[in-house]
C-alpha cells in the first residue's frame, strides 16, 4: 500500500493505517526525540504525544512534504515544548549588541567519534545545543530552526556559532583533559 493511501485512510480514522503509519515511523521519532530530552521514558511520553497530535490533525497534513517530514516536526515541537515546560527559568539570548559571522568550517581534529560529538552536544547549554541538533542532525536551516524554535534568524545564527565554539572546546578539553 502506497503512503498516501495509508494517510487517507487515516483521515478516515482508519486505526489499522494508523498502527501501521505508527509502526513505519516510531523507532525513527523516538530517536529524534532522544537527542533532544536524553531520558526514555520522556521520549517515549512524547512521541505517543506526537502520534495523538499527528492523527488528531492528520486533515491539516496536505502532502507538500512527506508524512515522515511532517511528523518529524511535530515531535521535534513536542520535545521542546517539553523541554521548556520542564526548565524553570529560561533567559533569552539578546542578540541586538552582536555581531554574528558565518563559519561553515564544521571539521573536528582526526580520531574524533560520532559518539564524542554526541556527548559534547549533550553538554551544551539547552539554547546552544537545541539549534546545533537542529542544524547539523536533523539538517533544517537558519531560517526552519528560527521558526521552530521562535527566535530570530539573527539569535539562531549567534547560538549556532556559539554553540559550535562551546562544542569544539569540549571535544578539546575531553581529549585533551584541557580546554587550552
């Protein structure tokens, strides 16, 4: 059965496309939701929020991006909304007094593992390591984690750099046992 064919069956709350639309696309945002709260049974709260969400308001998906797209979005939403429910106090960065400059220079020293950046993006601040998760696992854009994340492009912008700098300290000081 084609995707689309399970997704209009959803629309008419069809429950066997839904469990298999749930089956096809539930390991996948338990992962996404993972590097974002870190915690099981967080993630697995979230994503059946997400899967709720998404068959609640499955007549809002029109098709201009894959089902997956789609609901890779809300988790990501959820997972946020999760993650500031859960933070008491949140201070938004001023990005007026800064001056940001672009670095597309992402390279790490030889030797360096997937597993150490993961565990160094998991040290960041949450502003710094949300937008770096945003932009260099899940590959939006300045412009798509703006919006998600309901800051301005210039604030993304500034956190990304920002977070890229705290992020290649913390390789440093792990291998290095130093941040100098």
């Amino acid at each position: 059965m084609f995707q689309t064919d399970i997704v209009s069956k959803c629309k008419e709350n069809n429950r066997m496309a839904q469990l298999q639309l749930y089956k096809q696309y539930c390991n996948g945002m338990y992962c996404i939701a993972m590097r974002f709260l870190k915690d099981e049974s967080d993630a697995e709260d979230v994503v059946q929020e997400a899967f709720i969400n998404a068959f609640q308001k499955i007549e809002q998906f029109k098709g201009d991006v894959t089902f997956g797209a789609w609901l890779k979005k809300i988790v990501i939403n959820k997972s946020l909304d999760f993650l500031k429910l859960k933070k008491e106090k949140h201070i938004e960065l001023n990005d007026t007094y800064l001056k940001v400059v672009e670095d597309d220079d992402w390279t790490v020293e030889e030797g360096v593992t997937i597993d150490h950046i993961k565990g160094a993006i998991a040290e960041l601040p949450e502003k710094y390591g949300c937008v770096v998760k945003l932009y260099l696992m899940e590959g939006y854009d300045h412009a798509e984690t703006s919006g998600i994340l309901n800051i301005t492009e210039s604030a993304c912008r500034t956190r990304l750099l920002r977070g890229k700098g705290l992020l290649k300290e913390l390789l440093k000081e792990r291998r290095y046992g130093t941040g100098s």
